[in-house]
C-alpha cells in the first residue's frame, strides 16, 4: 500500500481503478467533475463526457452487462436527470459492479439547488447507498461498493457532499491494478428487457411485478451486509445523550470532541440501508439523541419510525425536528446543537448575520459571452420582452450589472419555458438563451418540442465550443472528445436540420450581434442565433481568438465618470478611481467590447 496526499474526487477515481472499473462515463458538474478526469488518467479505462447524466448512467449500465465493472459520475442535479434509467435498471439488477457516483452539494455552492439523493437512490428506488464521512473512506467504500455491487447485482450507490469531493487527506490507497476481464454479453431477456409482459411461470404475473418483487427481496440481503459493515460503528462514551454521524456529520463530531477535549456517545453511520440492530442497541436507554445528516432528515425519519416500530421510548432529533432544515452542517452548528441537546433547550435561533456586500460571479475579463449579453440586454431594451436563462457561464448575466435573464432552473429550460411564456399569450418577445454544452445536454429536445408546436421564439445559442463553467470540458460541439480530436458538431446546423431558421453572429462585435438579433425577432417561428466564439481562456492559451486583440485605452479628457461602464457592462478590468474610469492593463485581454458601452467615446 502507499500514502499520497489528494482530494476526494482523486480518491474516488483510483478507487475505482483498483477495483478494476474498465468504463467510465459522466457529464461535467461541480463537485463531481474530477472524477472522470482522474480516470482518464489511466490507458486502459474507457472515461468520456456524455452529453448528459442519463446517457452517461446507460453506457455504464451497458458495461457492466458485459462483465466489465463501470462507474457513473454526475452532481445531484444530474441524477435528477438519470432518474427514468435509475428507476429500470434498480429492477433488472447488473451483472458485473455498476457504481453510480452522485455528489451533493448542501448549500447550493456551487449549484442552482440543494437536495439529497439519497431520498432518489435508497427511499424511492431501493438501492443502497455509502455516505463517506473522510477522504480515505470515499477511497474505501468505493473500493467496497464494486465488490458488493456485483455480490448483490445491485447497483450501489456513492454519495459524497462537495466537503468530501474537495476536501484533501492522506490516503492509503494500492497501485495493483487487476487483470483484465473477457467482456462477453449473455442474453436475458425475462431479466433486461423491461416490459409490460406476462410471464407465464409466475400465473400470469406482468414482468415489472415480478422485478419489483425481486428488489425487495434484495433488502434484507442489503440490511445484513450493512449491520457488519466497517462503516457503521458505535464509539462508546459516558452520557444519556447520544450523537449520530452520518456521513460528513460523523466528522464534524470528532471534530467538537477535539474542541470540547473530551469522548461523546457516537453512533457513526455512512450506509443505507441503516444497521438497524446497531442503532436499537445505541439508542436504548437514551434520554434523546441528535442525528447529523446532510441535508434532508431521511436517517432521523428511519430512526424515529424503527424505535417506534420496536417500542424504544427515545427523543430522536435532527433536521425535521431541531437542526436547521436548510443549507450544510457547519463547526458551529454542530457545536451549538450539542451544547443544546445536553441540557435539553431547543435549538437557539441564529444571531442576525452581519451584512455583506454580494460579490456576484461574472464572466472572465475577455469573456464573449459579455458582448452576447449587452447585446442581447439592448435588444431587449429597444424591443421589450423576457429572456428565459439556463446554465453556463452565461448565467451571471441575471446578476448585476446585467440583469438580464428573467429565469434560471435548469438544464435545458429555458427553451420550453420561452415558449410556455409565449403559449400564455405574451405579446412581447421572448428569448432563450443557452450553452452550447446545454444544448446537447438537454436543449435538443426542448427546441424539437418548439418547433413542432409552432412557437414564435428566438433562441440564442452561446456557442464557445467548451463547458467552461466546470473547467473546460469538451462536449459534441467541441473540437475533441476526452480522448481524441474530432469533427464537432455545429449547433447551428444542427438546429437547421430540425427546421429552425438560423443566423449566426460573432459576439465580440456587439453591433453586428444586435443587428442580427433583431432580424432574428421580426421572423416568425423558431429562430436560432448561434453566437459563435471560441472561449478566450480556454483557447487563447493555444493562440486561437476570435477577435484580434488591441489596446483599450481611457481618454481622460472625454471621460466624464457617469460610471456606466461598471455599472451595466461589469469587466472585472475596469474600475473607476478619482472619478475617472481606468483600465487595469494586467486583467485587460484586448477585447475591446466595453468600447461599445461608453456613449461618450471615452473607451478608445
């Protein structure tokens, strides 16, 4: 064995190395994204970006058919998006080890919501799931999640909180990598072929009656494995009150003993389903005890429910009934819920914050996706109307200065949502505007669903040939894959062939993107604006711009200091100091858009 210092996301992906995983597959998304990248690492894993969770969570549902172990990687917000597959393939089982790797994000850090999955993967679909408490447990239990997930033929589920995705350790970890598998398909068609058809040894019985039957007869092989498993155990310590960790919530426990100096009654839990014998035994003779979890109270629910169940008299608090119910554990949550729940006063209200100035994200100094937006924002100026938003980089034009797109959900949204707003009968325009990386994610079949329906929108395509906003990734418009270069495919063709019109634009030229929006608008139907540039930081470093770069300059004699240039274009290299506005040479890429937005003709 050897010991090497990585964050969790590289802990997860050697893991999975070391179990042997051959497959590989996921779509970019904060805290999850590494993984795969870290996989990629090693020739003889087959790693690559689907274009969304769902098809990433297929390809590895179809290795694993073949007796090669796989893994699927994605955010919360993707395993949303894989639901329908998770929801067939809990019923016909795998063969070889299938991990699904879903990583939360309480809090919202990094994501346009906060949820746990668990609630998806164990209470709705029945599978099991780990929650690490430490980096060297996310190496371990994905190591064990393989093995059991081809013992059980269950997928098995990893769900890490971006604490433990970022976070950095010393890990034990092996470099043996095992000897290569025959991949061999054998056909099962009463198994994987998911239909409603009678099956005639069973009475009569419709095929998915008769999965759903074999998925719970599954649970109590689950719950057996999981009151001996090494992740659950019980720290003994004097006191009536007990402490249960869950996951991340274990660790900041042992972090309030160091703080307090002292051992606490833990039950530590990082498995569903729950050892349930381990937590009656824990309980028993407790006055209450206090559940740690991220985020939702699904461990607390199942405890409440099982002392009832077994009449144990025991007070169980946690989210639903004590802690905050939103937003991640932090030190001091923890420690003021532990001080509380020893004398037994209720969870004090937190002290009114001190106020602090939003510090919004924006796009990069050089962003084309600036010009699109003060476009696209005088467009809307000149003409009315709503722009419907999605996510990407683009994003930040809702905040300020910009305060632009008047939604932001989730992938792919924004099409459907244009043209809901226009079914309503809105009279004024109305404009999606998504990624290039979005549109293939989910965007296509929203823009078929609007041009079958006869909408009257106008959809813009920021077209950058990268997934920026999670660190470059390419996708089907990009000019390589995750291995190799390849042909991309344009948006704009694409959405020509569904029947769309198309018009195509070079953001950098603020102008000639308004003209052509505006063209755009006065056609009926579906329009298509693909505004193309390459991603200044992602390409530029190759030499490749898709503006020549020049000196931008302030004449100080027409500068007047009216400010607008900060207050509604927002480049991070331009401020105004003694009340004139002044370019910061070192952050400025040369782009020369701001030159638009001063009326005065000061920004030469």
């Amino acid at each position: 064995m050897s010991k090497k210092f990585m964050l969790g996301n590289e802990a997860i992906a050697r893991a999975a190395v070391a179990a042997g995983v051959r497959v590989v597959a996921g779509y970019p998304g904060t805290p999850a994204t590494e993984i795969v990248e870290h996989c990629a690492e090693f020739p003889h894993v087959y790693a690559e970006w689907s274009a969304n969770e769902k098809h990433a969570f297929e390809v590895a549902g179809g290795a694993c058919l073949t007796n090669q172990r796989a893994m699927a990687v994605m955010k919360h917000n993707g395993t949303n998006a894989a639901a329908d597959y998770l929801m067939h393939i809990n019923f016909t089982g795998v063969r070889a080890g299938l991990v699904l790797v879903s990583s939360d994000d309480p809090g919202g850090l990094s994501s346009q919501c906060e949820e746990d999955t668990r609630i998806l993967i164990h209470t709705y679909a029945h599978l099991p799931v780990f929650d690490p408490s430490s980096v060297q447990e996310a190496y371990d239990m994905t190591k064990a999640a393989f093995e059991l997930s081809e013992q059980t033929e269950l997928v098995f589920a990893l769900r890490p909180v971006m604490r433990i995705n970022h976070a950095g350790g010393m890990v034990e970890y092996t470099d043996v990598i095992p000897e290569g598998r025959k991949s061999e398909f054998v056909i099962d068609r009463k198994r994987f072929v998911m239909s409603a058809v009678v099956e005639k040894e069973s009475g009569g019985e419709l095929r998915p009656k008769m999965r759903h039957r074999w998925l719970n007869s599954k649970q109590a092989e689950l719950k057996a494995l999981m009151e001996e498993s090494p992740f659950n155990r019980v720290e003994e310590a004097d006191g009536e009150v007990g402490f249960i960790g869950c996951g991340i919530g274990y660790a900041f426990l042992k972090e309030a003993e160091q703080i307090y100096g002292q051992k606490l009654p833990i039950l530590k839990l990082s498995t569903l389903p729950l050892p349930e014998k381990k937590v009656l035994s824990f309980v028993k003779g407790r006055k209450r005890v206090v559940v740690f979890e991220e985020i939702e109270p699904v461990v607390e629910r199942l405890i409440k429910q099982l002392c009832f169940e077994n009449g144990v008299m025991v007070e169980v608090l946690g989210r639903e009934t004590y802690l905050p119910k939103e937003g991640e554990l932090t030190t001091n949550v923890v420690l003021t819920a532990i001080e509380s729940a020893l004398v037994g006063k209720p969870y004090p209200a937190p002290p009114q914050g001190k106020y602090i100035p939003a510090r919004t994200r924006t796009q990069c100094s050089g962003c084309s996706h600036r010009g699109l937006l003060i476009a696209l924002k005088e467009v809307v100026r000149q003409n009315g109307g709503i722009v419907t938003g999605d996510i990407g980089c683009h994003d930040a034009g809702t905040f300020e200065p910009m305060n632009l797109q008047a939604t932001i959900y989730c992938m792919g949204s924004s099409i459907p949502m244009a043209y809901g707003i226009k079914a309503a009968g809105f009279a004024k325009p109305v404009y999606a505007l998504i990624g290039d990386s979005t549109f293939f994610h989910n965007g296509l079949t929203g823009l078929a669903s609007a041009i079958y329906n006869r909408a009257d929108i106008t959809v813009v395509i920021a077209y950058n040939s990268t997934t920026a906003m999670t660190g470059f990734q390419p996708h089907p418009g990009s000019p390589s894959n995750l291995n190799d270069r390849i042909s991309p495919m344009d948006p704009g063709v694409v959405a020509a062939a569904m029947g769309a019109k198309v018009f195509r634009c070079n953001p950098y030229n603020v102008d000639e993107t308004i003209k052509v929006i505006t063209a755009a608008t006065a056609e009926k139907g579906v329009k298509v604006v693909v505004a193309e540039a390459l991603c200044y930081l992602r390409f530029g470093r190759e030499g490749q711009l898709s503006f020549t770069p020049r000196q931008v300059t302030v004449n100080t004699d027409i500068c007047n200091g009216c400010s607008l240039c900060v207050r509604t274009f927002g480049c991070p290299a331009i401020t105004i100091v003694d009340g004139k506005a002044v370019i910061e040479a070192s952050a400025c890429n040369g782009c020369g858009v701001c030159t638009f937005v001063c009326k005065k003709g000061a920004l030469q």
